[in-house]
C-alpha cells in the first residue's frame, strides 16, 4: 500500500503544482493586460500588483515550515488551496486596486502553502533513493502550467468577453484541488519531522543545522540565483505581453511566445533532475544563469521573430535547469531534511524579486521601453553565474555559528 500510495502523492502535489503555475504568475500578465485597459491602471500600477504577489508569495514561505511542526503535511497544502481559491474569488469581485491588492497576497500564501516547499520535502521522503529524478519530474509536471496557462487564460476571457470570468471559474478550480488533496496526500511511514530543526542531518560535509547551513556561502550563491531567476520569470510574465505590442506583436502571439519559454522549461526541468546524476548539480545551475542571460539579451529589443524565439529557447532552457538545479544543490549539500527546510529561507529572500515587475513598469513609464530592464538582468546573471560554477560542497569548518 505504502508503494502505490507514493505515486498517488506525486500525482495530486504535481497537478496542484501544475494549477499554481498555470494559474498564478505564469498568466498573470494575460489577464493584466486586460484589467488595465477596463480599470484604467497605469503600468507601474499593474506592476505593483503582480509585485505584490511574489512578495507574499516570498514572506509566507517560511510558513509551511511552521505548520508542518505541528500538522501533517496533507493539511498545510490543503489551507493554501483554501487561500488560492479566496484569492481568486476576490480578484473577481474587485473593482479598484485594494481589493485586487488583498487577492494577491491570498494568492502569494496560497502558493507558498501548497507550492513546491511543501512538495519538494515529500516527494524526497517517498522517494528517498530516488529523490532528484523524482523531483525534476514534479517540477517539470507543475510546470506544463506555465505552458498550457498563458493561452488558456487568454482563450477563457477572448470566450467570456470578462477577465472576471477567469477568476471566477480558477476559484472554483482551486477549491476542487484542495478537495484532492485532502483525499489522496499522506506523509511518508518513515519520515522525520519536517519542522524539527533540532534534528541534524549527516552527510559528507558534516553534521548540518538550518541555521548553520543558512549562513554558508553556498547557501547565499543559491539563494542570489534563485532570487534572480525568479525576478526574470515574474518580470517575463508581467510586461512581456506590453513588450511585444509595443513592438508591433499582436497580444496572441506575445502570450504563445510566453507559451513557448514555459514549455522549453518544462521540458528541461525534466532533463535536469537526470543530469544532476551525472553532472554536478551547481554546475548545471552555473549554465542556467548564463542561458536566461542569452534569452534577455535576445529579447531586449523586442519586435524581431528570431530574437523572440531565441528568447524562448535560451530563457526556457536556463529556466528549467536553474530551477531544479538550485533545489537539488541543496538537498547534496545539506542533505534531504535540512536541504528542504531551509528552501523556504531560499524562497523568502527571492521575495525581493518582487522588485522585478515595478522597476519594469517604472521604466517603461519613463523611459517608454522595458529594453533596459532585460539587460539589466542579463549582466547580473553572469556575474553570478562564475562563481557558482566554481563552488564546492560546505564543510562545517565554513560555518562560523558555535555549535
């Protein structure tokens, strides 16, 4: 039973995984499009927004670590659908900006809750022998939304003739993935406590803590990659639809490009769970970062088809190995417990991400263009990207916390 229960574990945290993607950030910026040309928002205002979420997104992370002290893992993802589903219901009745303010920090919680912190601890207790491969699979999974979201949303409220429809019927959705989980998550027989900081964890760098891991170098290079990925994820998202028709794209084919990048990543979070068995896994962080430098610097221009689909194809790659990579640099080098505990200490300091979209909206507003901001972020993508390549696994003499 234990056997057949763990693929039914993968299955429903993959597909609330897949919702999240697909519903949240990824085509956020298809419904924006449309919510600020009927409420009249400015850009930096609709940047604030989709700000706003990964802000929450990021200050909640270090919640399902709290919860899981004292509930099991099954309740944790199924109150962030609960969140997800408030949030969108209020999205759907709000006429100004507070009210869409609230929504999206619902939303932000709600994917901290049910998103990959919780997912990615376990799937490494289920799958403990086989935990890299299991965990590019979910992410690569979860993100198929990012692909299939974009070009939903946008046919959802071409059909409707309302944006609001959209939030509507995603609340619905959400409730009925809460629901699942509910039915079908359990934690792992034999895991440990996930909220037990207390517990070390032995591995070949030594006897690991959260605090002591936190304040390794290593630690810092992987939050400061995932912090960036993540800006020009939610950036791409936010203003690549108003990039491109600014250039003289149509909204459709902006919202296939965006389309385009997260099926390219999805693909390659898949391949990344494989390759970290063979290749070192900062290493293959070390590629992504310059990858997604590759696409924005192809995209900054905006308005030429073989920039636009370089973009998709450099970006998407780095994307999907970035991602995955960060997350198994991690469990190597901390090991399984302290590995995903600490991902939400990644995840909150990926909160100034958030900075992304609004620096994108100021700038366009001034400046008429979002060109600088891409460049912007390639050239801090390979300033990062050396010396992750170079960094060995942490031994605890790196550590200056007394034991």
């Amino acid at each position: 039973m234990p056997h057949q229960q763990r693929w039914w574990v993968l299955g429903v945290l993959s597909l609330i995984f897949f919702f999240l993607n697909g519903a949240t950030f990824a085509s956020l910026g298809v419904v924006l499009f449309s919510m600020v040309a009927d409420l009249h928002w400015s850009q930096t205002e609709a940047g604030a927004s989709f700000s706003l979420l990964g802000i929450a997104c990021g200050v909640a992370s270090p919640l399902p670590a709290l919860l899981m002290r004292r509930f099991r893992c099954r309740w944790v993802v199924v109150l962030g659908g609960l969140c997800l589903a408030a949030g969108f219901w209020l999205a759907w009745a709000a006429r100004g900006l507070p009210l869409f303010f609230v929504a999206m920090i619902l939303l932000g919680m709600g994917y901290a809750l049910a998103g990959n912190i919780p997912g990615v601890y376990l799937i490494a207790s289920w799958f403990p022998r086989t935990s890299a491969r299991m965990i590019g699979l979910y992410l690569m999974i979860g993100a198929a939304g990012n692909v299939v979201g974009p070009p939903l949303v946008a046919g959802i409220v071409a059909a409707s003739g309302s944006w609001r429809f959209n939030w509507l019927l995603m609340g619905v959705l959400a409730l009925a993935c809460a629901l699942l989980c509910l039915l079908l998550i359990r934690d792992a027989p034999e895991a440990p406590a996930p909220g037990d900081a207390a517990a070390p964890t032995v591995i070949a760098g030594g006897i690991w803590r959260d605090r002591e891991a936190m304040l390794t170098r290593q630690f810092a290079l992987v939050a400061a990659a995932m912090t960036l990925t993540v800006a020009g994820i939610t950036t791409n998202s936010s203003v690549a639809v108003a990039h491109l028709v600014r250039s003289g794209s149509t909204p459709a084919f902006a919202a296939f490009v965006l389309s385009l990048v997260a099926l390219v990543a999805t693909l390659f979070k898949g391949v990344a769970g494989r390759l970290s068995e063979s290749i070192r896994a900062n290493r293959i962080l070390a590629g992504g970062l310059v990858l997604q430098a590759i696409g924005d610097i192809a995209f900054s221009p905006g308005g030429s088809l073989l920039g636009d689909y370089l973009f998709a194809l450099a970006f998407g790659i780095g994307w999907g190995l970035s991602y995955v990579a960060a997350n198994i640099v991690l469990l190597e080098y901390f090991g399984r417990a302290v590995g995903a505990r600490i991902l939400s200490a990644v995840w909150m300091i990926s909160t100034l991400a958030a900075a992304g979209p609004v620096a994108a909206g100021f700038i366009a507003d001034r400046v008429g263009s979002f060109s600088p901001i891409f460049s912007i972020y390639a050239a801090l993508l390979l300033l990062l990207a050396l010396p992750i390549f170079a960094m060995r696994a942490p031994s605890r003499g790196t550590c200056e916390v007394p034991v």
